[in-house]
C-alpha cells in the first residue's frame, strides 16, 4: 500500500504505526514536500485479514520468531513449550520489576516469545534494561498489539 | 482530479507484504532442504483411519530409515498422530526453531495435539466475528510454522498427514513445491472410493505424483485362528489403484495390534521415490 499526496503529486512518507490493542491499527504518512500528514485507521475485520497471513503491517523490523504465528493466533496451553535456560539469556537486556510484573501478566503459551522479541528489540538500540516504558515503545515501533 | 496509481508510483511500498510472503515460503523450502522426501498421506473420507495409517507409516520407515523420520499432524482440528506415537510435550525452543517431540521409534512429531490443552478445540485468539473469512488463512499459517520452523534435521522423509478433504492436499502443494507425492488411504466401501476419488483428482489436477493406495480395513483379522474375514463390502482400494494407474501399495485387516500394521507397510517403503 502506498500513499500519495495528489496536491504535491509525491509519495507520502511513513512515520508510525500504531495497535491499540482493540484489535485496529493505525499508520500515519506525511508528504515531504508540503508536509500534510494523513493516517489510515484499518478496522478489526481489514487488521485481522492482512495479520492471518503472518505478516507485519508496515514491515518487518525483526527476525521471525520460531512459531511466531502459532503463538500470536493459536490458543494454547501454558506448558507447551519449555525455553532457553536464564543462562543462554546471559548478555541479553535485564528486565525490571516492574518490566517483569508485566510480562507475568502474558499467557505463557506467547510468553517465552514476547521475552525474546522485547531483549531483540532492546538489544539492537543498545538498551540495558527494559522498563514498562521501553515494552510501550516497542509496541508502537514494532506493531506488537496485546503484547 | 487526477493522480497516479499504484504502479505509477515508483517508491517502494513500507510494508513489503509481498516480500514478507516470499520470505515465509523460502524459510519452509530452506528448513525442508535436508528433507529427502516429503510425502501427503491424504484421504478424502474422514474415519477411514488415515492417521492410524500414518502413525505405522512412521513406524515403518523409521525401521528403515533409524532416526530419519517425521511426522506433521496437519489434521489441526483433530489431531491423533502424536498420541498414536506416544509423542508428548513439552516442544523445546532453540534458536533456530522448535524442536520436535519424539515418538515412538524415535520418530519426529509436530501437532497441535502437543499444543492445545487436553479436551480443547483448536480456536484462535483473534475477534470471533466473520472468523470464517481467515480461518482457513490462519490455519494455513500453522501449517506453514509446522514445515518451517521445526528443527527437523536430516530425514530421510517427512510425512505429512492430512484433514480429511479434497483441498488440504493442494494448500501443501502450494507451500511445498517440490512435494515428491502422495499417499492415499481409502476403505473398502463405495462411498470411501468416491470420495477419495475426489481428493485423489485434486492432487492429480494439482501435479501431486500420487505414489500408492492403502486400503485400511481390509478385512478383519482374526487373532485366535489368524483368518482374515470380510468386514465391508467393496473393493475400493484395487478400483482406485486401478482407476488412477498407481499401484495398490497394502492391504490393511482390521487388527488392533498397531505392530501387524507396521510391519505390513514395510513394503511400501519399496515404492517411495
């Protein structure tokens, strides 16, 4: 999908993304010539039909995880999967409490998951602790809805 | 008012979801590269004991082939084949992917059965309304994530067990092109030939090889004096076979013994590619 300024006749330039959590998204596009920023508010119904495909609406920022879509869609069990052990998260970013109380709050079917996307993401822009904060603003640059 | 179109504008587009969908499918052909055979084994009746059929395929290659073989429950809805393996959970979470469970004869298994919890459908957790509109997507998904991000190392083959159904055949063909066939378990009965006949035109019209027909149930076997009696009418399997120019690969007796099975699909080994 494109968006194009008729005035100025120029492709409008991506600047974010949004996943409320409601299940719509949101992007917005500015013009680089006259600078008017529009946004498009995608329904549950048009989200869900782009998201069953396993792709991320606005590109992909990283790697796919192994069963990425499983996790994302499927209802599963708690102990369906066992993870790395702590010690191959060694170097990774630490997490804080606070961090932590909110990632207990993830069905643990996703939640070994949704721990590996959020070191991924902090660990590339040289974050060493990821915060309640840090997990907000990963939502909005990666499109991590309910995550 | 006038403006250009999407083909007109020569700038890329951001969310590159084509580009994303090629590199979905070329993650499944990468993992399947040290796979030597992936093989369908479909039917298009339900209760014709398609995955009971897998399950002493399974077994029945990894005789042949120790170590070397793999099992996809495809059946997502209803899925049998890890508990006719006795492959359990928990599934490990490498690096590179998720590894399988292992079942009996140390085979290789992915199902939803080792994700759901017991006594649960399968259901999603996105918004319930026209939850027909993707359904199929997202089950294609699944699919797609069992091929492709399971650690399934070497094998000497991959068998993927199928929905009942005419269709399911084609949407793997469609993420696996280089499928090397497929194998077709019917009942004795008229009604199972005509519908298998029906998915079994589905891979032909779709260029799936089709490598044999196993007729299950073929009789029922008796384990004081050994006799095989009839148990259905027809003789769907040779009609098939015939109908279609492949071979008649087994012949299956009723027998709860899962080991006669096994050792009775040996032989089909002898005609895989």
């Amino acid at each position: 999908m494109k968006f194009l300024c008729i005035d100025c006749d120029a492709q409008m330039a991506f600047e974010e993304r949004r996943q409320p959590g409601d299940g719509t998204f949101a992007a917005s596009f500015r013009c680089p010539r006259c600078g008017r920023a529009v946004a498009m508010l995608a329904n549950p119904m048009e989200t869900q039909l782009v998201g069953a495909l396993g792709v991320q609406i606005g590109g992909r920022e990283l790697d796919q995880a192994p069963f990425e879509q499983v996790r994302r869609t499927m209802e599963g069990r708690d102990d369906a999967f066992v993870e790395p052990p702590a010690e191959a998260r060694a170097g990774r970013p630490r997490w804080s409490p606070a961090a932590q109380a909110r990632l207990e709050r993830v069905p643990r079917f996703v939640r070994g998951m949704v721990m590996k996307i959020y070191g991924e993401y902090a660990g590339e822009r040289g974050i060493e602790e990821i915060t309640p904060e840090i997990m907000d603003r990963a939502r909005v640059d990666l499109g991590l809805e309910g995550m | 008012m006038t403006f250009r179109t999407y083909f007109q504008v020569d700038g890329g587009d951001r969310s590159g979801l084509a580009a994303q969908v090629a590199a979905q499918r070329a993650r499944v052909t990468d993992r399947l590269s040290s796979v030597r055979r992936v093989i369908a084994v479909l039917s298009g009746k339900g209760g014709v004991g398609k995955s009971w059929v897998a399950a002493g395929l399974a077994r029945a290659a990894a005789r042949r082939w120790p170590d070397g073989v793999g099992v996809v429950d495809a059946d997502l809805r209803s899925p049998t084949v890890a508990r006719l393996l006795d492959a359990v959970g928990p599934l490990a979470v490498a690096p590179a992917g998720v590894v399988p469970a292992r079942g009996t004869d140390a085979v290789r298994v992915i199902s939803t059965d080792l994700l759901l919890d017991a006594g649960r459908p399968l259901t999603w957790r996105e918004p319930a309304a026209e939850r027909f509109v993707w359904r199929g997507t997202l089950e294609a998904g699944v699919l797609r994530e069992f091929l492709g991000d399971v650690e399934w190392g070497a094998l000497e083959l991959l068998l993927v067990d199928l929905p009942p159904g005419a269709d399911g055949v084609a949407d793997l063909h469609a993420l696996v092109p280089d499928l090397t066939g497929a194998l077709v378990v019917t009942i004795p009965t008229e009604e199972s030939e005509r519908s298998v006949a029906r998915a079994m035109r589905a891979a032909a019209d779709a260029g799936i090889g089709l490598l044999g027909v196993i007729e299950n149930m073929s009789g029922r076997h008796c384990g004081a004096c050994g006799a095989i009696t009839p148990l259905f009418d027809g003789d769907a399997g040779a009609r098939l076979a015939a109908a279609f120019g492949v071979p008649l690969v087994a012949r299956l007796p009723f027998d709860p013994a899962a080991d006669a099975a096994v050792a009775a699909l040996a032989t089909v080994m002898d005609v895989l590619p």
